[in-house]
C-alpha cells in the first residue's frame, strides 16, 4: 500500500509534465498550481479510501489466520500470539491511527502553508503509522518461520503416526 500510495501522488507530477492537449486546456484554465493541488487532493482520497479497505481486508485475514491457528492441529503457541499482536495493532491503526490521519490530511490537503504544529501532527502520525506496518511485517516474518523452520519431531505425534500406519497395513493384509 505504500508503495500504491507513493505512486498515486507520482502520477499527479507525470500528469502535469505532460497532460496531452486536450488536458492542457483545463490545466492552463485552472492554472498549474490549482490543478496541482486539486489532484493531489483526488490522489490523497483515493489513498484513504485504499489504505481504510487494506486495513478492513487485514481485519479479516488475520482473524481467519488466527481462528485457523487456534483451531488448527498443535500451532505454536508463539505463532498464535504473533498473529493476535498483528490483529491488534491492525485494530489500532484502523480505528486510532487512521481516521487520524485522514481528518488532518484533509484539514491539510488545500493549504499550502498551513499550520506547522498540524504538519507536525501530520507527519508523526505517518511515522507511527510506518513504524507499526514494520512491526506487523516482522510478527508475519516470525510467524512465517515459526513454521518453516523445523522443529524437533513429536515422539507422541511420531507414535501416532506409526500407530496409524500399522492399522492401515493390518487393513490391507486382511483384503
């Protein structure tokens, strides 16, 4: 999303440098810095918009991961608890952190001087918000190992499994 974000205001400088020349009209009419400020204000709510969906998306596949987790066979404990901290600092960013953001990015959006204490507010929000997609992306990277680094075999699973296999070969010795 970041990335997708970082772009959306890109396209707004490619579009100016060359808007094609039934868009130049417009541009010219409007005027090159309201034009500017206006669809960095579009790309600005469009970036809302994705950020608020990612975010209900992640609500959503972390509770399933979770759920999976909890009711899954044997899950790490740590896994578990990785994956919870995930969907809470996900709950954080969706309900305090980014209607936060949104509410002074707007504030903000057609003012070219502004208020540097909102700037201010702004932009250390922003870092919070980074600094919590860091984390996530470390919790998934736990987790993510968790399960491809191997443990050491269960000799209760391993029993199990060799109990499981003797009764399926008792099975074909009887047809």
């Amino acid at each position: 999303m970041d990335l997708v974000a970082v772009q959306n205001f890109k396209s707004v400088e490619r579009f100016l440098a060359d808007p094609g020349i039934p868009a130049a009209q417009d541009v010219h009419t409007l005027g090159r810095i309201e034009t500017r400020v206006f669809l960095r204000h579009l790309v600005a709510e469009q970036n809302r918009f994705y950020f608020e969906q990612w975010e209900w998306a992640q609500l959503a596949l972390g509770l399933a991961l979770v759920l999976l987790l909890i009711f899954g066979s044997r899950p790490p404990k740590l896994a578990i608890l990785l994956c919870l901290g995930m969907l809470v600092l996900v709950l954080a960013q969706r309900f305090g952190l980014t209607p936060q953001i949104s509410k002074l990015g707007r504030e903000l959006d057609f003012t070219t001087t502004g208020d540097s204490s909102q700037k201010t507010t702004f932009w250390t929000l922003h870092g919070i918000y980074s600094g919590v997609e860091l984390l996530k992306i470390a919790f998934g990277l736990t987790v993510a190992g968790l399960f491809v680094i191997r443990r050491q075999p269960d000799k209760r699973m391993f029993a199990r499994e060799s109990e499981l296999d003797e009764v399926s070969t008792a099975r074909k010795a009887r047809s």
